[in-house]
C-alpha cells in the first residue's frame, strides 16, 4: 500500500504551496484540498483594530514528532489517497505563508474533510507558538498556529 503521509516538515525557510500540492498528487486522486495559513494585518480574536506588523512562531522540540502522530491519525480515520503539511517557524511578515496543508483522496469531499481535519488538529495538539507583534509596541503569546 502507498504511503499516505507523504510530507511532513516545520521549517524556518518559506514554505511552497507547489511542493505540497506535488507531495500529495496521485492518479487515484479525483480530489485534492489545499489550506494555505497567511500572516494577516489584523487578529479579531486579540484586538481587530491593532495593526499586526509580524509573527514570531516557535515550536517545542517534539513539535515535529507530534505532527506525525497527528498526520498518522488523520490518514488511518479518513478514506485519502495523500497527506501532507509544512508549517513555518521564526520571524514572519505580512503576507507570508505560514502553514500548507493539502489532502488528496478519490472524491472531493474526503479530501476536504481531511485537510480540515489536518489543520484543526495541527492548530490544536501540535505545540506551536505564536507571538504577534502590534504596530503599537505591544505583543500577545497565542497557542495554537
């Protein structure tokens, strides 16, 4: 049987929508899901008029080794041909990419319901951080990517 998990990775470089659509592309897939997590200007869940200049996102040393526990739970629940997520750590602007998650499976329905999943779960039990820093000085520490 193929692998299905086919690319995992945290990374402080910039992260390519292209190699993880090519990471989970397949000829038994009829369907294939992509997320893509940008920096925004803004964060309505902190403040929605504090202008956002950058994030710092770090990870725990098992933050790698928990990405694959999650990806591995995602592929045994969910009927997919491929999986794959790249998330960014270190500094990041506006406008960066800051996570890539795609799934790929037979119809379009179970890919979507699998890269939801991924980036659900990744955001919850995957221990990365972020510090967003405001135009204003001030900082906020938030758990979950």
């Amino acid at each position: 049987m193929p692998q299905r998990v086919r690319l995992l990775d945290i990374r402080d470089t910039p992260l390519s929508i292209d190699e993880v659509f090519a990471a989970v592309r397949d000829p038994a897939a009829g369907g294939t899901a992509l997320f893509v997590g940008t920096v925004r200007d803004r964060d309505p869940g902190v403040d929605p008029d504090a202008e956002v200049v950058r994030l710092d996102y770090s990870s725990h040393p098992s933050a790698l080794e928990r990405l694959q526990e999650v990806a591995e739970k995602v592929a045994s629940d969910c009927d997919i041909v491929g999986l794959a997520a790249v998330h960014r750590i270190g500094e990041l602007s506006i406008g960066d990419l800051a996570v890539v998650v795609a799934a790929s499976a037979g119809h379009r329905d179970e890919a979507f319901a699998a890269a939801r999943r991924m980036i659900d779960d990744l955001k919850a039990d995957v221990p990365i951080w972020k510090h967003e820093v405001f135009a204003d000085g001030e900082t906020e520490w938030v758990r979950g990517a």
